[in-house]
C-alpha cells in the first residue's frame, strides 16, 4: 500500500487558518484578508467541500485496494493497515466537517442556499458514513466546536447512520421544494433529479449495508423500507452515475490517482494475480472489460533470460504468472523490487484514463503510449447503476425485497459492462464484440442457476458486484465484510490464517492530540458487521 501525495488548495488552506486561529481566540473580524464564514462565497465553500470529499474518497480506495486483492498486497495486514493510514484523511475529513457546518449555518437565514446544503448534506453523510464503516465510531457532535470541546467525544457509528439517514430525507425534501440551482456542481451540473436519485440510492447502499444489524439504526421493517426505495427514482442509468470525473491536467495535478501511479514514473506497484485470474480464467470467456481494466506493458518471459518473478516452482504461490503478459503478484508476496517497473501489467483505460490494451506491449510511461491515453482523465465510480442493481440483487436473495435476484444480477453485469465498454468511444479489433458480452453475461446466469443454495447464489451476485467494481475497492471492503464474498478470494500465500482487518485504526496523530480516543484493534469489528472473527481472512 502506498500513500499518495496530497494536494491543498490555497483556500483550504486558509480556511483552516481560519478554524485554527478560532480556536486559539485569535480575533480575525477585522482583517479583511482571511476568509471566515460569514465572508465565504457558498458556491466558494461547496467546491471546496466537493474537492475534499473526491480527495478522500480517493485516497480511502487507494488505502483498500491491496487489502481487496485489486493490487497485490506485498507485506501483511498488519504493516499496511497501520495507525498512521488514515492520518491525511481524518485530518481532512474534519476540514470538509468545518466547512459543512459553515454551508449549514449560513443556509439557515438564506433561502436561496437550501439547494446548496442539500448537496452538502449527502457529500458530508457520505463521507461520514464511510469514515463509520472504516473506523467504527468518530468525534462528530463536539468535533466542530473547539471552543467547548477540546477533545470531542466519540459518537457511535449506529447513531452516526441513523443521523446521515434523517439528513438524507430532509435533502430529498429541500431539493424537491426549492427553484434554486448551483453552479459549483462538480458532480450533476445542477441536476436535481439526479441528486434525488442519488440520495435514494445512497440511503438503499446504507439499509443493504446494514442488514445484519439494521435494528441498530432503528429501523423495524427493512423489506418495507427498501421496496420502498426501489420503487422510487433510484440511479438506474449511465446518465445518473454517481462519480467524479478527473482531468488531464498536470499542473495543478487534477489526473486519476492510477494513472500517476502507472505512466508517470514506472509502476510502483503490481495488479494482484487473483484478480488478473479472475478476469482472465476463472470462467470459459474472458472478462470483457479486461483490456479496459488493465494495460500489459510488457509479453517477455519473466523467467528468462532474466528472472523478474522469484516465485516460478514455489509450491506455496497460487498463480505466479498468469501469462500472455498479465503480470501481477500473488496476494501477500513480499519478493520485489526486481526492476519489473515498465514490465509488470499496469491500469488501463478505465478508470484510469490510461490507455486500451491492443497488445501494444510498451511501457506506459514511453510517449507513444502517453500520446495515445487519456492523459488521466477518468473517473472514480462512487455509486453507480450497476452497483445499486447489485445491492437491489443482494437484497431480493437475503430479504426478500421486490425483484428476481437472477434478473437483478443480469441487469447489473450488463450495466457494468455497458458502462466501461463504452468509456472509450473508438473502434478496435480488440474491442469485444457483442457475442463476447452475451456469452459472458450466459455464463454469469448459468453459475447463478447452477447453486444449490442462498449462500452460493449470494456468493455469485457478490463475486461479479466485485469484479465490477474495479476503482472503488471500498464497496468490496464493506461487501466482503456483510458477506465473506468472493469465497475463492487469495489467502495471503506468507499466512494460511492472517488476521483480517475488519476495521481500520484511528489516525495516530488524533489519539495523541484528542484523550477522548484510545487506539482501537484492526479485530475490532463496526457495528453493522456481525459475523464471527475469523469469518474472512
């Protein structure tokens, strides 16, 4: 796992000199040059609310995606998943907190911000709810009041979602009752039925979420409330995705985190070999979307004349090398660093905004293949059609809830694969054809109707949720947690019995600088999940 740098605006940062100076009493009315709410453009601090929250939803995806096989774990849990992860990201998360309370405020005595708090309220719930399922509970009733509360308490992750489900309704209610538009809308461009449709979606991910324990956040009748939901405006279309759209700028660097990772400098990291397999030959077809996915710098022999892969004969690796140049590392492989940068199989197109795999077999970082890329502009799929209709899936086969879970998951497969396929608009032999997705989405259904039992058709809508969402690991995270699905995923091949995280540590600069929190356990478990310890690995 591997930290990415951080970039700051210069108005964050001088939004938190504003909130530092608060707290020390420094009296700031009379310097016209610092920024304070009552002096803030909202237009102003909503950017800034969206450009924080796709910075840490970024980051939290780039913090998982070894711990979920994306990437190749090339230590253990316990070195990656360490108390200084989350550092940059609980420090922002409370910037974003800052400047949401400020919209709140100031949309209290000015009609024309209630559209503006309404997106604020579910970017912010977002990312609460996600900071939740990451960590279990966070300061959130105090940590906006410095003056008072020096070290703000704990709020309980149940109360947390309970909080976020009100404000979700009280959004749905404002946008619908308001003519006002924004203009700062980096998401739908001031496209009210979309953030309707995004608001339901969200709350369905967060009663599909809790299953398990949905007394907790007091709801008494989960079937009602979902069946509800889903026959309501849910994200149902490409056109209603809900997900950030990066740049080809690099100066101010606005590019897609994997493709900084991948053409810049030479790939840092590797692809893990189980999902290259998984792509590749777990089923009869290959995965449409693989050339989309991934881009092979490289088809040598790794094991001649030069060895590049020092796993070639261990008994205890998997895969090692999946050939046809799909190469990775298996999941908790720690022999690298053997000078495979611009060899090893890197992101592709999608969503990365590199390039599409025709067989090109150059580095990604050569100019002929950077000229023929997006440069960095592709997205971050934070919820989108194919993702509501896997959770509508999940629910029909565990609930009960309206809709056929084979349908469901049809539906789901298409969407996704509909979704990446057309992310790059030019032809190419290399392009699947029509029969290639047919026969795929074929195979997909007939491993459905093949189970035999709840458990294994859950395990088959779970395992293509997935596959499917590839560049945003923190869906798969929550998944394999509720589910313990894919069954087949790679044990980490260094520990048959490796200690998952079933959550994530406090920053360790927040237990040193709040007495209120005491470092927590990677055991410990969020109050949704409620399966036994040992149940993943």
């Amino acid at each position: 796992m591997k930290k990415r740098l951080k970039y700051f605006s210069l108005s964050i940062l001088m939004f938190s000199l504003f909130l530092s100076c608060e707290v020390t009493n420094f009296d700031l009315q009379d310097n016209p040059n610092l920024l304070t709410p009552n002096s803030a453009d909202p237009e102003f601090l909503l950017n800034e609310l969206q450009y924080l929250f796709q910075d840490i939803m970024g980051d939290m995806n780039i913090n998982t995606d070894d711990v979920m096989r994306y990437e190749a774990l090339t230590s253990n849990y316990g070195d990656v998943v360490d108390s200084d992860i989350l550092d940059a990201e609980w420090e922002r998360y409370f910037e974003a907190l800052s400047i949401s309370k400020t919209i709140t405020n100031l949309a209290t005595s000015n009609d024309g911000l209630i559209f503006h708090n309404a997106v604020n309220k579910l970017l912010m719930g977002y990312l609460t709810v996600t900071m939740v399922d990451y960590v279990g509970s966070i300061p959130y009733s105090e940590a906006s009041k410095p003056n008072e509360f020096s070290n703000p308490k704990l709020d309980a992750g149940a109360d947390l979602y309970k909080m976020v489900l009100t404000d979700i309704d009280a959004a749905i209610t404002a946008i619908n009752s308001t003519t006002v538009t924004i203009s700062s809308d980096l998401f739908y461009k001031g496209n009210k039925e979309n953030w309707i449709a995004f608001a339901n979606t969200f709350k369905l991910r967060i009663l599909v979420q809790t299953r398990l324990n949905s007394s907790a956040i007091g709801v008494t009748d989960l079937k009602a409330q979902i069946n509800t939901l889903l026959s309501g405006p849910i994200i149902d279309g490409a056109s209603e995705d809900f997900m950030y759209s990066y740049s080809n700028s690099a100066s101010p660097e606005s590019r897609h985190p994997y493709y900084q990772r991948s053409y810049v400098e030479g790939f840092s990291q590797y692809i893990c070999n189980y999902f290259m397999f998984m792509l590749k030959d777990s089923k009869s077809i290959r995965d449409p979307r693989i050339r989309y996915y991934l881009y092979r710098q490289s088809n040598i022999d790794p094991f001649s004349p030069r060895v590049y892969l020092a796993c070639q004969g261990d008994p205890t690796v998997t895969y090692c090398y999946l050939g046809d140049g799909y190469w990775g590392l298996d999941q908790g492989e720690e022999r690298t660093g053997r000078g495979d940068n611009l060899l090893r199989t890197a992101y592709g197109v999608y969503p990365a905004g590199g390039i599409f795999d025709e067989d090109q077999f150059k580095d990604a970082t050569s100019t002929t293949i950077q000229n023929s890329s997006l440069l960095g502009a592709g997205i971050m799929p934070i919820l989108t059609s194919s993702f509501a209709k896997f959770l509508a899936a999940e629910a029909a086969l565990t609930i009960g809830t309206n809709g056929n879970p084979k349908t469901l998951l049809e539906e789901a497969v298409r969407a996704s694969i509909a979704k990446v396929l057309n992310f790059r608009n030019s032809s190419s032999p290399y392009t699947p054809n029509p029969i290639d997705v047919e026969n795929y989405v074929a195979e997909v259904l007939s491993n459905y109707e093949n189970a035999t039992t709840d458990e294994e058709r859950l395990d088959v809508i779970i395992t293509e949720y997935y596959l499917a969402g590839f560049g945003n690991s923190v869906e798969a995270y929550n998944a394999y947690r509720r589910t313990g699905y894919p069954s087949n995923i790679q044990i980490p091949i260094t520990d048959s019995n490796p200690t998952f995280p079933r959550s994530f540590p406090y920053s360790a600069i927040a237990v040193m600088n709040n007495s209120s929190i005491s470092q927590k356990q990677n055991t410990d478990k969020v109050f949704w999940d409620t399966n036994p310890a040992g149940f993943i690995k």
